[in-house]
C-alpha cells in the first residue's frame, strides 16, 4: 500500500512538491482543472461556490501529451511518482454528461486524452460522471476546535434544491451565455445509459493506452442535486458500474469519506467487498460525522469511521494501491491548508505502517 | 479529551498564545503545553493566568520552563551568581507548585545556547526541509566555550549542590523535576565535561537526588544521537526508568544514524522505531507529556508529527487492551 498526495494544477510548485514528500507521499494525484478561479467560491481551501459553482470551465484546449510529460518531469524531479489524475475537465465532456450535439466529438477528444495519459505514463484517470458534480455543500466550523469544514444541514437547502441552470455541469459553468432557464432533468436509467455509453467508448482506449478508469462516488452522496440525478449515492450502486464492463480497466476511485456518508449500509463491510473484488484503483481517505443529510466532514481521527479498521480491512485484503487524503479541515496557523493536510497524512502515515502485517507485534499477537 | 493511555500529547506553546495557536493546539487535539519564557515569567500570577486560560481551552499546562535558569552557564559552571540562581529557582518551584503546574525540566549544560556547540553545519532532511546537523569531528575542533577546561568532578560539584538545594523545595511544593540528557551527550564539549551522556550519569543522578520528586525528560533523540555510547538504548531505558516509575516526560523525535554525525529528521524517517518507543511506554505505564520537541520545518510539519503521534498512541493503547483480553 501506497501513500499520496493531492494537488491541484496551480499548486504544482517545487515547495509544494517538496511538502508533499515531506508528509511521507511517495505518489501524487493531480487535479488539472482549476476549480478555484472565483476567488469567492474558495472556503477554508475547499470549493464550496455558490449556485453559479466555482467558476468558468473554458480551456476548450485537450490534454496533450507535451503539457502532461512536463509535468509529469516536474513531479518526477521531486521525487515523486505521478499515480493519477483526478477529473475530466467538463469543458471538455459536458456533452457527453449531458448528452448534447457535441458528445461525438468530445468522445473523440477523451480517447485522444486518454491515449496521451498512457503514453505520458500515468496510471490511472479518476473521474465523477456527474451532472451537477460536488454541489450543494456548505462549511461549518464543525470539525475539532471549531475548524471550518464543509457539510450539509438537511436536504433541503436551496443550494441543493434549486434546479441547475443551462449552461452549466460538474458544479461549473461551461457556456455563460446559456439561456438563463433550468436544464431539464433526467432518470437515473437515463445517467447509467449516458455512462453505459461512454464506458463503452473509452474502455478499449484505456485498455489500449495501458489506462485505468477509476469512477468517484457522488459527493454528497444524494439521489437528487440541483434537480439532476446522481449514479453512485449507496454503497451497492458501485456493483451497477463493475456489472457494465468486467474488464480490469473498468474500476474505482473509492472515496471512503463520501461513501461513510451515504444513508445506508455498513462502510467496513462496504470496504471489505470491494478491497476484495481487486477493483480499487485508489482509496480517497478522510472522515465524517453523520449520514446525508447531516453530515460533517472531520479530522481524520474524529469522526464516525474507525480508520484503524480500515486499514485493517485493506492489509487483510491486500490492497496494493494508492490511499490519499482527498480533503481536511482546515487549521488556525500561517498555512491553513497545508497543515490540515499534513496533520491526516501524519495520522494516515502512522497507521498504514502500524497496521501492516509484521508491522507491529499487535499484529502478529492477533 | 482524555486518552485512555495516560500518554499525553504536548506540543511547545509561545508564552502569550495568541487565539489562533490556542485553536491550532485543539484543532490538533494536543492534551497539554509546555512553555518556554524567561525569569519575568516566573511569577505565580502569570503562571496561574495562563493555566488558567490553556484549561478554558481544554489544554493542560504540563511546564513552564525558565530559560535563564535552564542550562545556564552560571549555575552548570558554579560560577559568581549560582546561589542567586539557586534562590531564583527555589522561587520559581514554589511558584509553580502554588500555580498549581507540577513539574519542570531541568538540564546541567553550559554551552547548548552556542549555536556551534549544538549544531555543526546545516543539513536538509525529507522534502528539502532544513535541519540541525552535528558532527563530533568537527565539534572537536571548536575553542573553549568558558575559557578553560571544566571537567566532570566540576560538573558533578554543581549539580550536586544544586540539586540538594532545590529538591526540599520541590517536594514541599508539589513538583516534579525531569532531568534532561545532554544534547549531544558526549564527554565533553567546547572543554566542558558533560555528565548526562550515559544511563550511568542518570543513575548517580537519581542517587544524588535521592526523590520521589526527581525523575528523567528523556529526550529520544538525543539517547538516538549517542547510539551504543549510551550504555542502554532508548527502548530499554524506556523500559529500565519507566518500570521505576522515573519517566515524567518524553521527547518523541529521531535522528538519521547515531554519531559521529546526525541530522535531526522528521519523526518517521530517523532510524529510531517510534512505533516501539511508544509501545514500549505504553508497557511501562507511562503517564506523562509526550511532546514532538523541535520539528524540522514549520507548523506545518509540527501538525504532520501530531497526526502521527495521535495514530500511534491509538494503536498502542488498542494493542494493550487486546493483550489485557487475552490475559
């Protein structure tokens, strides 16, 4: 088992890169698209935004092998391995989400993308096939001395209730000038169809391309946002996706934070299964208080899941893969996020050595 | 909150916290704080005022230390001033009893505030953090500190006039005193002798002493930077000292390689195992404050060292009740 890191694109700086090892990271997990352009929308060092989202998805440009091998330089001089990448950028696949006039083409430019993610040697490509994405959150200084982490108080606020507009996917705006009128809402046998077909275009690029696609769970994990249907809001509809295409290729991006969040189901059991199928291409690793719709986000060693147990139930599995802490609260200091990060992978770093078989004597005495 | 294990996670705090250090220290879930001043300090009023104010913020106020009456050269060289500095500290101990806070650290070394005494050159550790590196080679070729050769029967002299002084009033007042080992523990620097390098030192100490008040701050990794020199490595002092119930604080940070040269690093990337030293403490029945000591780099490393510290303890404590089960 592996530990990594998270950044994202503008954070890809030599001192950042240095931080990362310096809280034990051997792998990175890159987000490339800048979700952080309204400065307004960023809380406590998470995008929140408002009903507008985070901002404007406009680099129409494709990931070219040149711009991914520069980076991949970059991480590599750092001593680090670059594991993934996390997210398609929805100004390249809203028509695929939303299955609109441009989903043929923009196919085209994902198999093209995922061609060069191969060539460019990164392993997998993390992606959430959602419509209206990471929405409908709120921060509370909820976590552990008051820090500010985000939420949701109930179902029923209008940043979940109020139907997304034209316009926009993914909680971004791809088109501004979009009529300013409600995008129609679908069944959730319409999103598995829409997936269905995208799986069944890029899976043979992906096999091809030596790629693995790795689906995140909805976060928040609710049957409805924004008037939008979400796939993956309990544990067993993970099941649905492996059932579409058994090929290796086809698997998770299994974050344990949203799935502890879900209204039913045992997490650890949740785990167990899916650790045991060999079909997580990497673990998401923080923690929570509460179930949708009232949930918090909490340091990784306060809230409701046992991370003892976790990785526990990973070793026994023999997960090989990657653990991130995708998120943390933030902290009161001169680096607010950076220190809420490092404080989860001190804490992830301690266990996954101490829980490893022949790690501890516990171990060998159980 | 309270651990389960009695291991009590401290951090250093800055002798006026700000609110933001305070929530930092509970964002981390540190139990308790020890605090570094100067002899201004020293009174009981600003010792009871800021318990106080760490308790209403749920943080324990293990120490306040004075650094004019910590390793300083008068007392440790018995030099014009030791009896004024002996009836300070006598103060001080009385204060802290009656404030309620019931111990402090104490270490016998003259020239650890000389920068080249302590640390030789600048290395880096993991992820290009800047770290105090020391080579005993280099180290030899440094001048006097204090002008002439001290040697140990000196530095025995004063510790033990010091010690017998001041441990009456540590018992009248409630407070426990923790010595700490040189660092680095080598028989002599800059030409003054240092006594606390060895586990012999530690027990002729104890002997001197002579008090149930009077124990170890066992610093890990200064013990890690003397390596075999130290006559027991720091697992079996952890459990020599710690079965006497001698053990009332602990400085949890590791070094790369024992002497002749060492470069302090982050808490998992030395070649101390902190997984046994915590286990072994846990055995021992270890009740005391466990603190990070100097992190390389920030706070932002400080809160890494916490997080981890935070999962070690869990497992240890985790470990012993499935050991108690079985039993």
């Amino acid at each position: 088992m592996k530990l990594g890191f998270g950044l994202y694109r503008h954070d890809l700086t030599p001192q950042n890169l240095q931080f990362a090892r310096q809280c034990g990271a051997t792998h990175l997990v890159v987000h490339l698209v800048d979700y952080f352009k309204k400065p307004e929308s960023v809380q406590h060092g998470q995008p929140v935004g408002d009903l507008d989202g985070w901002g404007v998805a406009d680099n129409r440009t494709p990931w070219s092998y040149e711009m991914l091998a520069g980076i991949r330089k970059d991480i590599e001089a750092a001593g680090l391995t670059w594991e993934a990448i996390e997210n398609f950028d929805p100004a390249h696949w809203y028509d695929i989400l939303l299955d609109g006039p441009q989903k043929a083409q923009q196919m085209e430019t994902l198999k093209r993308t995922i061609q060069n993610i191969g060539k460019a040697g990164i392993a997998t490509m993390g992606y959430n096939f959602s419509i209206a994405g990471v929405a409908g959150r709120l921060s509370r200084p909820s976590a552990r001395g008051e820090a500010e982490a985000p939420g949701m108080d109930g179902a029923e606020d209008p940043m979940i209730t109020t139907p997304m507009r034209k316009g926009m996917v993914w909680n971004m705006i791809y088109d501004p000038d979009a009529p300013d009128e409600a995008e129609p809402t679908i069944s959730h046998d319409e999103l598995w169809e829409r997936l269905a077909w995208f799986l069944q275009q890029i899976l043979p690029i992906a096999a091809e391309s030596g790629v693995h696609m790795a689906l995140h769970p909805d976060d928040p994990p609710l049957p409805m946002v924004r008037n939008q249907p979400r796939l993956v809001y309990q544990h067993h509809m993970y099941q649905r996706l492996l059932d579409l295409d058994p090929s290796p290729h086809n698997g998770l991006e299994f974050c344990i934070g949203t799935l502890a969040e879900m209204s039913e189901g045992d997490i650890y059991d949740c785990i167990d299964t899916y650790t045991a199928k060999g079909v997580i291409k990497y673990i998401h690793l923080r923690n929570v208080r509460g179930r949708v719709p009232h949930y918090h986000e909490t340091f990784i060693d306060e809230g409701d899941l046992d991370v003892e147990r976790v990785f526990e139930i990973l070793h026994k599995n023999q997960y090989d893969g990657l653990v991130i802490p995708d998120h943390a609260p933030s902290m009161a200091c001169a680096a607010p996020w950076h220190a809420g990060m490092a404080f989860a992978m001190g804490y992830l770093k301690a266990m996954l050595t101490s829980t490893a078989p022949g790690g501890s004597t516990w171990k060998r005495a159980r | 909150m309270t651990s389960p294990s009695g291991i009590r996670i401290a951090d250093r705090m800055s002798p006026r916290p700000t609110k933001q250090e305070l929530e930092f220290f509970q964002q981390m879930g540190i139990d308790a704080a020890s605090i570094w001043t100067s002899l201004e300090d020293s009174t009981y009023q600003y010792m009871v005022d800021t318990r106080t104010l760490l308790a209403s913020h749920g943080i324990d106020l293990f120490n306040i230390g004075i650094l004019d009456l910590h390793c300083d050269p008068t007392m440790v060289l018995g030099l014009d001033g030791f009896s004024q500095k002996v009836e300070q500290y006598k103060d001080y101990l009385r204060n802290l009893g009656r404030a309620g806070i019931g111990y402090t650290t104490y270490a016998h070394m003259a020239n650890i505030k000389m920068l080249p005494y302590y640390q030789t050159a600048v290395g880096v550790t993991r992820g290009g953090i800047a770290t105090r590196e020391f080579d005993r080679e280099l180290a030899r070729e440094l001048p006097l500190s204090h002008g002439r050769q001290y040697t140990a029967d000196e530095i025995w002299a004063t510790f033990t006039a010091f010690i017998r002084e001041v441990m009456p009033v540590a018992e009248e007042a409630g407070v426990r005193i923790g010595l700490h080992p040189d660092d680095p523990p080598l028989p002599t620097l800059g030409g003054v002798a240092r006594i606390f390098g060895h586990v012999d030192g530690y027990e002729r100490a104890l002997e001197i002493a002579n008090s149930p008040n009077f124990g170890l701050c066992l610093c890990v990794g200064s013990w890690a930077e003397g390596g075999a020199d130290m006559g027991r490595d720091v697992y079996d002092m952890i459990r020599h000292f710690g079965g006497q119930g001698k053990l009332f604080k602990i400085h949890f940070r590791n070094v790369d390689a024992p002497m002749p040269r060492f470069r302090e690093t982050l808490v998992d990337d030395g070649y101390i195992d902190m997984y046994e030293v915590l286990k072994a403490l846990q055995d021992a029945g270890f009740t005391g404050a466990l603190l990070p000591d100097h992190v390389p780099g920030d706070g932002r490393n400080t809160a890494y060292t916490i997080g981890y510290m935070r999962a070690m303890r869990a497992r240890v404590v985790a470990e012993a009740q499935v050991h108690a089960e079985q039993a």
